[in-house]
C-alpha cells in the first residue's frame, strides 16, 4: 500500500488510518485482534487510539481500546521492555512490578 510522510517528520504511514474507538465496548478483544491482523495484512500501518476510547467513555471500559492494542502488540511484534527494581522515580504502579510481571 502507497505510504506518505507524516506531516514533516520521516514517519511513513498509510492514507488509511484504523480507527478504534469502538474496540473495547462495541468489538470485543478477539474481534478487534482480527480487525487489526487483517489491516495489517492489507498493508495498513496507521491506527487511531485515545485513553479516553472505547466509545461512549464509562468508568469500566476507559482506556479498554489501548489495552486490546497492547495486547494484540504483545503478540503479533517482538515488543523489549526495560525495568529496573527498586524503581528509580516514583511510579503510579512501580511498587507493583516483581519477578511475576516481567518475563524472558
């Protein structure tokens, strides 16, 4: 697929952008995975995404199309992820990461 530069950086990305909003209330997780595996097979590299998504925001699904991306990343590329113990800066979760949660 014909890709262009994203605004004046070197980024290239696809004239077609997939948005996902609706991941999270409307698209369940597998469908969304689906959704997203079949994008990127067609050539499309340029996805829409929002904290405040799924669409209409509620407490219990703000933030669930950013989840469902993580995960569909997590699977689908080779993703590295540095950590260090004890954290060196306060972080909203840091007191929560140990052996359990980080994985060769």
């Amino acid at each position: 697929m014909k890709t262009l530069s994203l605004g004046k950086s070197d980024l290239q990305v696809t004239p077609i952008c997939l948005g996902t909003m609706t991941f999270g209330e409307q698209v369940n997780e597998a469908d969304a995975h689906a959704i997203m595996d079949r994008a990127l097979e067609r050539g499309v590299n340029f996805w829409d995404t929002a904290e405040i998504y799924a669409v209409p925001t509620k407490a219990e699904t703000y933030g669930a199309t950013e989840t469902i991306i993580g995960h569909w990343l997590a699977k689908t590329l080779p993703i590295g992820k540095k950590s260090s113990w004890p954290p060196r800066w306060p972080a909203p979760r840091a007191a929560c990461l140990g052996c359990g949660q980080v994985k060769a």
